[in-house]
C-alpha cells in the first residue's frame, strides 16, 4: 500500500477515534444530569483534552496531505470533507462540555421535574453522531441520508420541552424554579446544535460520495 493511503487510513481512523470520544462526552454530561453524579463531570474534561489534541493532530495531518501529495478528485474531497468533520467533532465536544458545566449549576438544586425528554435527545443525538460517523468510515451515502431524517426527531423533542419548561416558568415566581428551567432549555438547545453537528457530517459524506453539496437545499 502507498504511503498516501496509509495516511489517509490513518486520517481516518483518527476521525472515528474522536467521534468516539464526543459521544462518550455527550452521554458522560448527561448521564451527570439524570443521574445527579457530580463525578462524571470529570470524564467529560478528561475526554475534552483529547478531543482538542485529536483535532490539532487531523488539521496537520489533513493539510500536509494536500501540500505534499496535491490530490484531485475522491482524494481532494475526503480530505476537505475530513477537515470539516474534525471542526464538527471538536464543536460538538465544547457543546458537550457547555451542557456539563450548566449541569453542575443544575446539581446545586433539587430536580425541577423528572428528566424524561433530555435523555431521549441525548439517545437520539448520539445515535446520529454513530452514523454519521460510520457513513464515513464505509463512505456510505445512504446511510447519511437516514441522518438526515433523524434530525427531525431531535428537533421535535426540543419543542416539547421548551414547552414543558415555558408551562413551569409562567406558573412561578420561584428564583430557583426559574433558574432551573432556564438551564434545562440551555442543555436542550446544546443537544439540538450537536444533532445539527451530525447532520453536517453526514452532508460532508454525502458531498465526500458523490461530489453533490445538498447544504442548505431547504432552504432553496
């Protein structure tokens, strides 16, 4: 095998090796949430320094490859679409941070209400970042296209629950009660930027496939 290709192999699976990482990070900050376990704050952080380190290492990798080898084609796009992966990687990771430091303002309070709707999100949302991932590792447009539809779910599960919080905060004049739901709209509105995340992923691999840009299409 060339050294090109091994370079691109590696590039890869240092991709999937830090998607990995970002949904350990995500269910890690919201498990922290649900489970009120202070502790798990620290997994997210440790995995955080990681991540970045990952995506210093892809961004050097990705344009060495260009400078030294000049690629056309297949080659070109799997690296540009490998760099704006590794951008989406690392953003979804500071989201995930973001929801674990509003987590541990969260904990210095008793539970607003029982956590039901978050979790799914979390569970939709790391489900998309594992195929979407996967949809680049098997260069696999079709399964993108079935993150795409999942995205509506993420979004539907967002309205429910700034509904249920909105229904909580004008029937209070509670501090507390206030705060809280304002905080669990936050981690609501974090967990639908990281599904948004996913599903520029999945647009990268679709563009990786078949050399087709479908961003923004709805909006055409």
């Amino acid at each position: 095998m060339r050294q090109f290709d091994l370079e691109m192999n590696n590039l890869k699976k240092r991709l999937v090796d830090m998607a990995e990482i970002v949904q350990e990070m995500i269910k890690f900050s919201v498990d922290m949430i649900v489970k009120r376990d202070i502790n798990l704050s620290k997994e997210v952080f440790n995995r955080e320094r990681e991540a970045n380190l990952t995506e210093i290492v892809v961004d050097d990798t990705c344009l060495k490859l260009i400078a030294l080898n000049q690629p056309v084609g297949t080659d070109l796009r799997f690296i540009t679409s490998a760099m704006k992966i590794n951008s989406d990687l690392e953003r979804m990771g500071d989201e995930a941070v973001n929801i674990c430091e509003i987590g541990e303002e969260l904990l210095k309070y008793p539970n607003l209400k029982p956590l039901i709707d978050i979790p799914k999100m979390a569970v939709a949302v790391i489900a998309m970042v594992k195929d979407s991932i996967e949809a680049f590792n098997l260069s696999d447009a079709d399964l993108a296209d079935t993150v795409l539809s999942k995205d509506d779910e993420v979004d539907e599960l967002k309205k429910i629950i700034i509904k249920d919080l909105l229904a909580f905060m004008t029937n209070t004049s509670d501090q507390t009660t206030l705060i809280r739901a304002i905080d669990l709209m936050f981690i609501a509105k974090s967990l639908e930027r990281l599904g948004d995340h996913a599903t520029n992923i999945a647009e990268d691999v679709i563009f990786m496939v078949h050399g087709k840009d479908i961003r923004h299409l709805k909006s055409l």
